[in-house]
C-alpha cells in the first residue's frame, strides 16, 4: 500500500512493492522495558530496597513483518536498510518516525501471490525526540477504580481489564530463611519464626481507546512519563530525595500498593474507528503485606456500611471467629 512505510523518505511500495503486514505496528507502540535497578533484599523486611533515585529505559527490539510479490523487491529491501547502522522509519498512519538499527531476519514464508519476511529491528532511542509533557485528555466515558499517583488511569483513557484483580491480590511468595538439611537426619530444620514476603510483579491487562491517533499519544507518552518521572519525596529524618517508586490505588477494596513500571508489552492495536491498544502493564509492588488489608462491609450497590454514629466503618476481621 502506497504510504504506508517511508524508509529514509522513500515510499517502499512505490520502490520495492513491500507492504507491512497486519500487527506489525504492536512493539511500535509499547513502552520500553525499565532497565533492572539496584535493589538490597533485607532478610528481616517484607519487598525490597530498590534504587529508584536514577532509572533509565532499555533498547527494545521492534518485529516488522513485510509483505513483496517476489525476492526481488526483497533484495531491495535488504541492501537498503543494510548499508548503515541506521536508518529512519516513518509510518505515516501512525504519525510517527523510528530511528532503527537491523538486528535479524525471523521468518520468511512463501504463499502463491504473496511473500512475508520477519525482521527484527533494535530502537536505540526510547524517548520521543524533544518531547515536552502534556496532561492526558479523555473524552470517552470510562469506568474509574484504578489510580497511579491518585490519577485515575481513565483520564488517560485506560480501562483495567477483568483478569487483573487476580493478579493485584495473588500472594507473593516467601522469603526464605535459614535452613538446614543434614544427610544423615530425616526432614530438615527451619527457621520459621518470622514469615517475610518477596516483592511481586503485577501484570495489569489494559486497555487504551482515544478517538485519534494524536490523542492516543498524547496520553500515552504521558502515561509513560508518570510512570517514569522523579518525584519529590521526603525520607523520615526530613531530607528531600528524588524516587521513582509509584504508589497504585485500587478502589474496589480500598489498598494501595507502592510499586514501580517494569515493561509493558502489546496484545492487539487496531486503528477502527478511534485507536485500541490492549496492552499488559507490568509493575513490581515492592511491598506487599496482606494481614494489613482491611476487609470493610459494604452494600450490594458497593457502597461502605458505617457505624449508626455515622463515624466508622465495618471491618469484617473484627468480627472474624
């Protein structure tokens, strides 16, 4: 299709007839992986310590999947886009240009009229050149219940998908203790006075709709930058630090969770009528402790039950046998 894939500004349809096949923009549009920040695990607290003062985004590797009527037009592809190390993509449905590096070739399948070819790009550049933040802007109605940093994730036009409260609520898994295991003893010795929980990765099923293709970057990058910024933070003898650590809000049963972006990694885009991206967002709750949950009585219309003083609220645990 003629435009829709500019290489160094030229056409590749009108050059080599080579078109993108359907799903090849889905790592275009996902956020890059976090790189692995420091991290002290203390055998005697529940998470880990992470280093969040400085944190950086990682190379992501970019799969395009191209469609030619013969190896001809292939072969003008390969020679073009291996000349250099780089080379600028432009999809202009996408309103978006990719400074890209070839890595491999994936795949090539033949059919009767029609010839497909995998290759893998690495984008060396995470961040959208001169990119200057803007609030996100939402105009279709969406439910709420999910916040980051209390912004609900609907004002960027993001919606939790069923599945994921499952994920929010799964108990991490032990930290070990001392243990010892002697070969001339049955079973083993352990050290179980103390039960401390390890971190655990959250993976969030979402879902983006924006109206326009300029909308939905808008709010994505800005969802990306909340996830990522430095904010402000004071530690427990008044010093001011800078910490990328984020704290996620569930409304449903009222906990929040701090926790930090990780990766992110696309399911389906389709550009029909407005933009879907349904996406996993992964994040790492750094400290998870469930006997802190508060389990309150609420109505069948989800609304909390309070005291006849109109005071407090119902907590089940008290009245637990």
């Amino acid at each position: 299709m003629k435009g829709q894939l500019l290489i160094d500004e030229l056409d590749m349809y009108t050059k080599h007839g080579i078109s993108i096949i359907k799903g090849s923009y889905n790592n275009l549009v996902a956020f890059p992986t976090l790189k692995d920040p420091e991290k002290n695990d203390w055998p005697e607290e529940d998470g880990q310590e992470f280093d969040l003062s400085v944190v950086a985004l990682d190379t992501s590797e970019i799969s395009i999947e191209f469609g030619f009527r013969d190896d001809l037009g292939f072969g003008g592809l390969i020679a073009l886009i291996s000349d250099m190390g780089y080379h600028n993509f432009r999809f202009p449905i996408l309103g978006r240009t990719y400074r890209l590096r070839l890595l491999s070739q994936n795949s090539y399948t033949i059919y009767p009229r029609l010839e497909i070819a995998k290759i893998v790009f690495a984008n060396d550049f995470p961040h959208e050149a001169n990119y200057e933040y803007q609030d996100p802007v939402n105009s279709i109605a969406m439910p709420k219940g999910y916040e980051i940093d209390y912004k609900d994730l609907s004002d960027y036009g993001v919606i939790v998908l069923p599945g994921s409260n499952a994920e929010i609520l799964k108990t991490p898994a032990v930290k070990k203790n001392l243990l010892q295991n002697f070969k001339r003893q049955d079973g083993a010795i352990y050290d179980g006075e103390v039960v401390k929980f390890q971190t655990k990765e959250v993976s969030l099923k979402c879902l983006m709709r924006a109206g326009t293709i300029e909308a939905f970057w808008r709010n994505r990058n800005a969802l990306l930058y909340d996830l990522t910024k430095l904010s402000a933070k004071v530690d427990d003898e008044g010093y001011e630090y800078s910490d990328a650590e984020r704290i996620f809000y569930c409304d449903e049963w009222s906990e929040s969770y701090p926790c930090y972006y990780k990766s992110c990694q696309t399911n389906n885009f389709l550009l029909n009528n407005g933009v879907w991206w349904e996406f996993t967002l992964k994040l790492v709750f750094t400290s998870f402790r469930i006997g802190e949950t508060d389990f309150l009585l609420a109505s069948e219309a989800g609304e909390f039950i309070i005291t006849e003083d109109g005071i407090f609220y119902i907590d089940l645990k008290n009245y637990a046998n």
